[in-house]
C-alpha cells in the first residue's frame, strides 16, 4: 500500500483503488471541503504525475475522459486549487510522492487499464441532497428534481418567472461556468422541448448568475450530481441516429434582451448594491473590495 499524508489531504492506494481525503487545512478549498473524500478506481484513472516546484510540489492524478461525471460538468474550468484530483506537496516529501506515482504507474500496468475514453461513468457524483445560494438565486438538488430560486438580486423579468423545478427526467444537459476577469459565471439546465435561448443568464429562467464569490464554486457540485444522472456522452453518441445529423435545423433562438449598458448611472447602483450585500454580511469585506475594484475599472 502507499500513503501521502499532508496538510493538504491524504491519498492512499491500495492497488485497487485511490482514496482521496481533502485535509482540515484552512487552505483547503470549500470545494474540497464539501465534496468530501473520494474513492477512484483503478479503472477510472489515465495516468498519475509528480511535479516538483521550488516551494512545494503537485501530484496530480488524471482521469480517463468520461470516468467522472464532475470533471465532465466542470468542462476544464476548475483550478488547481479546487481541483481535487491535485495535492500540494510539501518540498520535504517528494520523496515519497514519486513512489506513490510508481505504484499507481505499476498498477496500471499490470491490469492493463485502457487510458482512453469510458463508456460510462465509473465515478459516483456528488451525494444529494445539495443546495448553493450563489449570485442571484439558489439551486437545489434532491437527486430528483431540480429547484431554482430567486433573490433580491434577481433581474425583474426573470424573477417574475417564479421558482422553477424541474424534473430531472426533464433536463437535456447542465453547463457550468466559473466567473472569469469581469465576466460573470453561471450554472445553465437546458430543458427538454424548450427552445434554446441566447439570453444572457441574467435573464435565462432556467440560469443562476455567479458573480464570483466564495461560495460560487459550490454550483460545480450540483451541475455534477445532476450530470451523473444523464445520460452519458458516449451513449448519447452510441444511440443517436445517423438521420439526426441531417435533420432538419430547430428554429431560431427567441432574441436575446438587451444587455444593460455599463453607463455611470448603472455602474453607481451596482456599487451601492454591493455595500449593501456587505452591511447584510452577504459579502466578507476582501470580497466586497475585489467587487468594489472590478466596478470602478470599468467607470
């Protein structure tokens, strides 16, 4: 058996399978923190590396593309730290960090795991119940249904929707974006025999906003634990009739409302809005300040 014990969490191998549990460290992400630990077979991993850094090293463990139904929700979009497949490494265990890399590496030899693509997940999502409050509304999962809804925040046109829960029976994908730079993230269910929308998801119904705060990598785990109840990809693919390429176009997407425009007027309220979410202990005070700073860049 190997075993890498550090701050950042443990990871043990006994030659069937790799359990990953994410450390107490306050350095661990809330992502990490929440999922919990992990149990990986042997199956589902494409391969495992060791990278020394000059303050710390990384072992990074990659899945067979496929295998994990968060990875596959996450399209790429999670970072190093919230990754839980990376742990940092202390300078002093390197050591034993490249012999857990070999252990693995032999593994996979000796059973003949196939790196390519899986068929299926060979992963379990997130455990259900979930719930996020993130941006302008709150997603929740119950492992049957889907709830969304709004706050104060919410734009007027899409609040006017109501609270929405969908069935997930009912859902054709889930997509998940982190915010980037000044651009605001969101979590987005597509609905069966509903015309697709261009719609900003200020505006989408069926869309939560992130506007990057400490809780937003949180919906990652919701659009996994609903992705691992869809259909999987390659099924998708393997069942899909060689008519359905040729099929006729689906109508237009119903426009898109006119994006606010970022004038002096709007950009004041938005500030003010954020002193409030901070006065109502909504945003911690470095968030309101990164907030605060996005704002004025653009004044």
């Amino acid at each position: 058996m190997a075993e890498i014990i550090q701050r950042d969490g443990t990871w043990t191998f006994d030659g069937g399978t790799l359990r990953l549990v994410p450390g107490r460290d306050k350095a661990v992400s809330l992502l990490r923190r929440t999922l919990g630990e992990l149990t990986v077979p042997l199956t589902a991993v494409a391969g495992v590396s060791f990278e020394q850094g000059r303050k710390a090293g990384r072992l990074r463990l990659r899945l067979r593309e496929g295998a994990d139904p968060l990875l596959q929700a996450a399209g790429g979009h999670l970072t190093d730290g919230t990754d839980p497949y990376q742990l940092s490494v202390e300078p002093d265990r390197g050591g034993v960090a490249e012999y857990f890399v070999d252990e693995v590496r032999n593994a996979l030899l000796l059973d003949e795991v196939p790196s390519g693509p899986a068929d299926r997940y060979l992963m379990a999502g997130p455990s259900v119940p979930l719930s996020v409050q993130a941006g302008d509304g709150t997603a929740s999962f119950d492992g049957e249904h889907v709830r969304l809804e709004w706050n104060w925040k919410t734009e007027e046109a899409k609040a006017a929707a109501g609270t929405r829960s969908l069935a997930v029976d009912s859902l054709q994908g889930v997509e998940w974006q982190p915010s980037a730079g000044l651009e605001n993230g969101f979590i987005r269910f597509t609905v069966r025999n509903v015309p697709p929308t261009k719609a900003p998801p200020k505006y989408d119904p069926h869309a939560v906003v992130l506007w990057g705060f400490r809780k937003d990598p949180l919906m990652a785990l919701i659009a996994a634990a609903v992705q691992a109840r869809l259909p999987h990809p390659a099924a998708l693919t393997r069942d899909t009739p060689p008519k359905a390429l040729t099929a006729a176009p689906a109508a237009p997407p119903a426009p898109a409302p006119a994006p606010l425009a970022d004038d002096h007027d709007a950009l004041l309220r938005r500030l003010r809005e954020l002193g409030e979410l901070r006065e109502a202990g909504v945003l911690t005070q470095e968030e309101f300040t990164a907030a605060k700073q996005a704002v004025l860049s653009r004044m």
